[in-house]
C-alpha cells in the first residue's frame, strides 16, 4: 500500500504529537512537510521526525520547511493536512486545504463558530475529502469502555449528564503565546480547556442538541480577554439534559 503523505501546518505546542503519530505509523504515512509562521519551528519539528525515525533505524529524507501554508499546497502533493495553528486560525486554512481537495485532521476546536464549522464540513462533502477533528479522549480505554456500557444499554434511560473541568491556567501558560485568552484566537476556557469533555458528554448522551443557555465571566485571569469560568445547560433533543462547568 501506497504511503499517506502528511504536512503539518502549525509547529507550536501539539505538533509533537501528530509527529510521533506519524512516526508510529510509518508503515501507513509519512511526513513530507512542515509548515510555521516562524520557520524555525517548522525546521525543528522536520528535524524532529527525521531523528525519531532514525531511533527505530529508519532513514528518511528531511521534509520540506515552509512559512506560509498556501505555498506549502502548491509546491508539495500531499494527501493530509494536520492543522495545529491557534483555534482561530483553524477554519481559514481548512477551508483553503479541504478545496484544493487535501484529507484534513484539525486540532479542536474545529472552529470558534457553528458557522466556520459547518462550512468546513459542507467544503470537505463538496470536494471528496475527509475532514476529521482531534478528539482523542475518545479512543482511551475507559472512554471505549464506558462507551460500549452505554451503547449495551447497562445504564437503562440516561437523562442527565456533567462535564465538569477544574483546571488552572496561570499568567506563565498565557504569556506563552499572546493568542491564549484571546476571544478571536482561542475562545475561552470552555472553547479551549474544556472542549474534549464537552464533546464526551455529548457522545455519552448520543443526540442532537435542541437548546443551550449559559453564563460565562472572569474572575481572576483580569490579564485575558475571554472568560476563566463558564457554566452551560444543554437540553438534547431526546430530553435529556447536559451540565457544563468549567
């Protein structure tokens, strides 16, 4: 079987991630590109593959390093696009990949709005491709497990459900990168921190979503711009309803 070849836009935080992913399937994919505002990241994350290959003594070429994405999809014929940008980033380059006919793997969130997001989708459908987002808590075991109790029926009528994330993020991780805590690039706790849940409880109450009410607010991030605590009720379509503190 022909390898996948992948490219990775955005070698911030994550990208570590998708390269040992790569790396763990070598068999199946390779990594041709990289790609970073900042074309130092994308070198270190190229050079980062080539010497975790060469510990399983595996020889690959160095991929190929770019600063803009949209030269990245002219010059190189690659198959999927890993995007790992900040999130509001995310629908703009996916839209620009999933037309010029690339598989994309988006980091969550997939986008700061229904709107971006359901344009993604439509866009993926138009051109043929597939277009799948990070949500990989899905896969842990417990997760499966719970998924198969739920689907067997072991919990009879599921009504209600909490995803609760009580996480800190002090000034040192938003000084990191000045797009954290920020409404355009980020979107908040509940967009940012507490997404992965939001997702499970969704999965785990298995249907579409009829209303949503919340309230979100800053208490005692005063050097972000979005919320540092929000608190959401979801009512499901099949009447049950979700809880979301974060």
């Amino acid at each position: 079987m022909e390898k996948l070849k992948f490219a990775i836009v955005g070698c911030g935080r994550i990208a570590y991630k998708h390269v040992e992913a790569l790396v763990h399937n070598d068999e199946q994919a390779e990594l041709v590109a990289t790609c970073d505002v900042v074309l130092e990241h994308a070198v270190s994350k190229a050079q980062e593959y080539v010497d975790k290959m060469g510990q399983r003594s595996i020889i690959v070429p160095m991929p190929k390093c770019y600063s803009d994405y949209k030269v990245l999809l002219q010059e190189q014929d690659v198959d999927v696009i890993v995007i790992a940008t900040e999130s509001g980033k995310h629908a703009e380059i996916g839209l620009d990949c999933l037309t010029a006919k690339k598989h994309v793997i988006v980091e969550k969130p997939m986008a700061l709005s229904t709107k971006d997001a359901d344009a993604m989708i439509a866009c993926a459908q138009e051109n043929g491709v597939k277009l799948s987002v990070s949500h990989q808590n899905r896969f842990n075991m417990p997760i499966q497990k719970l998924r198969q109790a739920v689907e067997a029926g072991r919990f009879g009528r599921i009504f209600a459900g909490n995803a609760r994330v009580l996480w800190n993020r002090n000034e040192n991780y938003y000084t990191q990168a000045p797009w954290r805590g920020t409404y355009a690039q980020d979107g908040g706790c509940l967009m940012n921190q507490c997404i992965h849940n939001i997702d499970l409880l969704q999965w785990m109450l298995g249907d579409e979503i009829a209303a949503v009410q919340g309230m979100v607010a800053n208490y005692i991030h005063p050097y972000i711009e979005a919320e540092d605590y929000g608190s959401i009720q979801i009512q499901f379509k099949n009447g049950a309803i979700g809880n979301v503190e974060g």
